[in-house]
C-alpha cells in the first residue's frame, strides 16, 4: 500500500496540473507598468491568460497508475535498434535530426550539436522506480549519445527535464545549457557551469546559431508546492542553414503563434507535440491535439512538421498511444502539407536537414 501511495504521488507531481489556476496566479504583476504580462508576484502565466490547470480528480490517477505498470505492446518498426539508430546516425554528414522519443531529439545544424528535453532514462517520475515510464527505449542510450554542445529545455516536467540524463551527461562543463526563467539552479546543483536563463523573446547565440525563448501555453511544476514558479518556453533555433521551432509541450492559441509566424518565421522544420490530449475537457489548456500542432506549423509558417510527445511515455493522458501519428497526417495533408513534409519518424531514427 505504501508503495501505491508513493506511486500515485509521483504521478500527481508529474501531471503539475492538478488544481485551477488560483486568483494570485492571475494578472498580478501591476507592481510596475514595465513588468511582462507573463510575470506575477510568485512566479510566472500564460499571456493572454489561459487557466492552465484543471482538477483531474481521482480516476484519473488511478487510470495512470494502471497504464504505468501495463504498458502498451509496441508496434513492429515503432523503434529502431541502438545499433541501426547509431549506424544510421554515422552515415549521415552534415545538419541532421534524429528523435530519441517523447521531445527529445539530437539536432546537429551548422556544426552545432543540441539536445532538447532529454529524457533517456526510464522513468518520469520523482521516484527512480516508478511513475509514468518509458516503454520504448531511445535508440541512442547514455553510453553511445555523442557529445552534446548545447541542451534545451522546455519547462520543468519530469518528462521534460530528466534529472537522471541530466546527472548523467559526460561533458557537463563543455555543454551550453539553455532553459526558462527559474531553472539555471538545477543545473548549477547539478554541476553545469555555463547555464544561461532566458525570457520570452530574448536570444543567446552560440558559434553561429540564435536561440530564442518564445512563449507556449503551459506551465510548470515539479512537486505540489512550485507550481509556475519556473517559465516555460517554445525555442527557436536560427543558423546560416535552417531555421528551427521546438514546442516541447503547449495548449493552442490563436494569437501566440500567429505572432511567432510573424516575428521569427518562416521555419524550415517544426517540431510540434501531438500526443498526451484526452480527456480534452483537462488537456485543452495544455496540450494540442495533433489538428492543433498541424494548425500550429500553419500559424508559424513552418515547411515540414515533426512530430513529437508521442509513443515514448505510459500513462501520461488517455487516448490511445499509437492514435496520434495517423491524425497527424491526415490533418497536415487536409490542410495542405504533402506527405512528405509531415515527419513521423522511428524512435532512433535520423533524417538530414536542410532549407
């Protein structure tokens, strides 16, 4: 019984969405006329405001708990093996892109090598043991990931910010790492000395590529006491050989990304979250459905879309997990995008890039 209790709150702090937005969370940052709207005395909101979390009641845990101890059967050429993934990734000179699972990918552009979300290890979850667990493995483990220049993150979900990959990079004082407002000290704890925190729209450049901070709708948790204490953010990622939008996790909005399309694209590639969206009337606010990620590519003028944050993690949400990839692409060819420019790639798998 102890261990269920254990279990269920790890859960709970991974969901980080578990209650409405309370009245101190909302448009209380008037202290000062030159404060960004997405500040507030404690922490940090969507703007224009959205209420990011809903209560989820106690089904809907029980139903996580369930999908984490019985995972799903893994559909035949789902995953490549880390041999193929590394020999395949060896083969390819040049920018390329290669999706690790859920929203971590390897990109190398313009002899540049960054990791976003990195999350390879097995479960995501403040237990080492349990939670939400990885059903799939990455294709590129620990052992055999090369070394990275620069590490993305998007916010501070267990499923997006991995202590365990995090303590386990092998080149912690070479790696540039980039986050949201309210997580360099992770990293500094951790022992990464070249950490730099951005807010929405601010850039650090690193060699000959811009990486910018832009909005998502979301939020931010860690355990049921820092809720939007850290920022969130979608990355844009700009050098001489393509431009690239990461959205690690997001709720829509008809007018953040209408913005981004005008102010930092076109893109070249988009990656854009397509699972972890039923029960709708609890993950609307937070995650898109993949009709919404197809209208996200559109709003910010991207040419291929890659999907993302799906067939990765048991028990985050709960359609079916191998539903998303096949809405995906019937959205993106209904609204214009030809197969070919709507990627749904294999965990391991790599893919050259270019303009």
């Amino acid at each position: 019984m102890k261990a269920v209790i254990l279990i269920l709150s790890s859960l709970i702090g991974l969901a980080a969405c578990t209650s409405v937005a309370s009245p101190d969370d909302r448009d209380v940052n008037n202290s000062s006329i030159d404060t960004p709207k997405h500040h507030t005395e404690n922490g940090f909101q969507n703007h224009p405001f959205v209420e990011t979390a809903a209560p989820k009641g106690f089904m809907f845990y029980m139903r996580r708990f369930w999908g984490s101890v019985f995972t799903p059967d893994i559909p035949e050429g789902h995953a490549l093996s880390e041999e193929d993934s590394i020999k395949l990734l060896n083969s390819f000179n040049g920018d390329k892109i290669s999706w690790l699972g859920h929203a971590s990918f390897l990109i190398e552009a313009s002899g540049v090598r960054i990791a976003t979300d990195p999350f390879l290890t097995e479960f995501a979850s403040p237990l080492s043991w349990a939670g939400p667990r990885r059903y799939v493995e990455s294709g590129i483990g620990l052992k055999n990931l090369p070394k990275l220049d620069v590490v993305i993150i998007s916010h501070s979900h267990y499923d997006h910010l991995d202590e365990g990959t995090i303590n386990a990079l092998s080149n912690k004082e070479q790696i540039h790492v980039i986050v949201p407002l309210g997580l360099k000290s992770f990293f500094i704890e951790r022992g990464y000395t070249n950490v730099t925190e951005l807010d929405w729209n601010d850039s650090v450049s690193v060699k000959n590529i811009e990486i910018t901070s832009l909005p998502s709708v979301h939020d931010s948790a860690r355990s049921t006491s820092d809720h939007n204490q850290t920022l969130w953010s979608s990355w844009a990622i700009n050098g001489p050989g393509q431009n690239i939008l990461f959205v690690g996790d997001t709720g829509y909005s008809k007018s953040v990304f209408p913005d981004i399309g005008k102010t930092h694209g076109p893109f070249d590639y988009a990656i854009l979250p397509i699972g972890a969206y039923e029960p709708r009337e609890l993950m609307w606010m937070s995650h898109v459905t993949p009709e919404e990620a197809v209208k996200i590519g559109s709003d910010v003028k991207a040419n291929t879309l890659i999907a993302s944050h799906w067939g990765t993690v048991s028990s985050l949400t709960d359609e079916p997990p191998f539903e998303p990839p096949g809405r995906f692409k019937e959205s993106g060819i209904y609204n214009g995008y030809s197969e070919k420019d709507l990627w749904v790639m294999k965990v391991g798998e790599t893919r050259p890039i270019s303009k």
